[in-house]
C-alpha cells in the first residue's frame, strides 16, 4: 500500500518507509497508479464482479480444501462455544461472492481475546488427534491451522481481537491510538520471539493502556501485534454475530456486516480491488501451486478432510 504522506509513511515502517515513499514517487509510482485507476474504472462499470467465474484448477482445489477445514473449526468451535467470526477477505467473499473471492486463497477468522485464550489449547488438542495442526504463529498474536500445509497450502489464521475505551467517533482519540499502534508495532518484531506470554502482555499495557476488558469497552481492534493497518468498530457491529453463507458452509460473520466491510475496506468494496490478488506465498510460489511441487493430489486431500469432518462431528457428539 503506498503511503500518503511523509508522516503516514513513517508511521508505517519508520526511516525504511521514508526511503520507501521516496523511491516509489521517483521511479513514477503516480502515475501507474492513473493507468490502475483507469483499468479498475472499466472493470467496476462494465462488469459484474458478482458473476466473476468461481476459481478452478489448483487455486479450486484448495479453496475446497480450506472451506471444509474451516467447517471443521465451526463445528468445534461450535460445540465449546467458542464465538468468531469470519475476516477479511473471507468475510468479503462471504458477502460478495457467497463464498471465496475468485482469486483468494486463504481464510481469516477472528475472535475476541477472552474466547481466543480459551479456544487455544482445546483446539490445539482436538486438532491434534485428527493431523491437524494448530500453530501460534507469532506470541499472543495468531493461530495458524493447517493440514499437510507444507504439502498443500490447506491454512486458516485465527487472529485475536480486543476489547478498548476509545471512542469510535472521536477522531483525535482514533489517531493518537493508531499513530502509537504503528510504533508499537516496530517494538513488537524486535522482540516478539523472545518474549513470554506474560511479558509480551506486559509490553503491550505499556504503550497500549486503551485495550481493556468488557465491562469498561467502547469498541473492538486488532490484535495490535498482528494489525498492519488496524480497524476500529463499535461493538454492536460486531456482537452478537449473525450467521452468513460460505459456499456450502454456514458460518459466523459480524453483526453489521456492511459497516465492518466499510471500515475494512472503504465504500467501494462491492468493486474490483486496486490490489491485494494473489498475494500469499513464499520462495516456493503462490499457496495454490505448493501441491504441484509436492507431488500432492489434492482430491484426495479434499476426501480426507470431508472424512475427517463427519468423524470429528460423531466424536464431539460422544463428549
């Protein structure tokens, strides 16, 4: 994402952002940006983003695989009371296309600090038994889950959100808040791998006092360890969360699912997107080719989830 400003730009990433917001108004960042902005104001009115042809071959594949572990993770979660909700690209897609964004290949889900602490362990445990693995990515910060995902890219990311004072509607409030989550955040990497959880939650009440409990709560953010861009909602947009369709799932979204969109993604998020198509990946390439380097049939990938799936709902019945 380009910055604004010089401010905005180190806030972002500090002196590093700097440099970087130089370099791009130098090579001519501007005015690619004007050919993107005429490509997208084709595609936004001469075309139906709704009818947009669902994806197939291995980008199909696996999004068949990461819808029936995140079924998987609704029954469980479900049957422990756990409360999400569907994130992101995920809830967007939910909204916007009735399941995955044709060109998405991840899924994201959230839930709130207290539920995700509980939920940690117990679905590490359950998990487990199953071949599934349940992975803190990063300290207090994210749950990775996958299956075989070396092999097949098949990855949910459970990201925790939290409970603060700050008033939605109070700029200057807002801006302070996001201005010191940037700096946090420079402090959060350099030390993430060598902290407890204890001390990592230490840390984080010393330069974020605003995140609370519920009973003094105004609004809902980000984990801000894992929040590059952090969002702020009122509460009410989010919970009780209401239930919404995900290709052949039905799964938990936020209760003002246009309102969350909106501040996600501004008001255009009904059109096609300026940036952000295929952007998982490492060395080895894009998730959706990770299958084909392993030598991974992923339709047999796809039965063993969907077993999986039928064995996990009878055994949870059985506690």
């Amino acid at each position: 994402m380009i910055a604004k400003n010089i401010k905005d730009a180190f806030f972002r990433n500090g002196y590093k952002g700097v440099i970087r917001y130089f370099a791009q108004r130098l090579v001519g960042v501007e005015y690619l940006e004007d050919q993107i902005n005429t490509t997208n104001y084709i595609l936004s009115h001469y075309c139906d983003i709704q009818q947009f042809p669902k994806a197939t071959g291995g980008l199909g594949d696996l999004q068949k695989a990461d819808t029936i572990l995140l079924m998987i993770i609704d029954v469980v979660c479900r049957h422990f009371g756990f409360e999400y909700w569907i994130d992101g690209g995920t809830h967007l897609g939910a909204v916007r296309h009735n399941g995955f964004i044709p060109w998405d290949d991840d899924v994201d889900i959230c839930m709130l600090r207290e539920t995700y602490e509980k939920a940690r362990p117990v679905l590490q445990e359950i998990l487990a038994r199953y071949g599934i693995d349940a992975i803190e990515k990063e300290t207090i910060g994210r749950i990775g889950i996958g299956y075989k995902h070396q092999d097949t890219g098949v990855w949910i990311d459970i990201l925790p959100a939290e409970y603060t004072t700050i008033n939605v509607c109070d700029e200057t409030e807002k801006n302070n808040f996001l201005n010191r989550c940037y700096k946090y955040q420079r402090v959060w990497r350099k030390k993430e791998m060598k902290l407890t959880r204890e001390e990592a939650f230490r840390m984080r009440k010393k330069y974020l006092s605003e995140i609370c409990e519920v009973r003094v709560a105004k609004s809902i953010v980000y984990c801000p360890e894992e929040a590059g861009n952090q969002r702020i909602w009122k509460i009410e947009d989010i919970l009780p969360t209401t239930t919404i369709s995900f290709e052949e799932a039905k799964l938990c979204a936020p209760r003002n699912g246009r309102e969350y969109l909106l501040q996600y993604y501004g008001e255009n998020y009904m059109n096609f997107p300026k940036s952000g198509i295929e952007h998982h990946g490492d060395c080895r390439g894009k998730l959706s080719s990770w299958a084909i380097k392993s030598g991974t049939d992923m339709k047999l990938v796809i039965k063993e989830l969907k077993n999986l799936l039928q064995v996990i709902s009878d055994d949870l019945q059985k506690i």
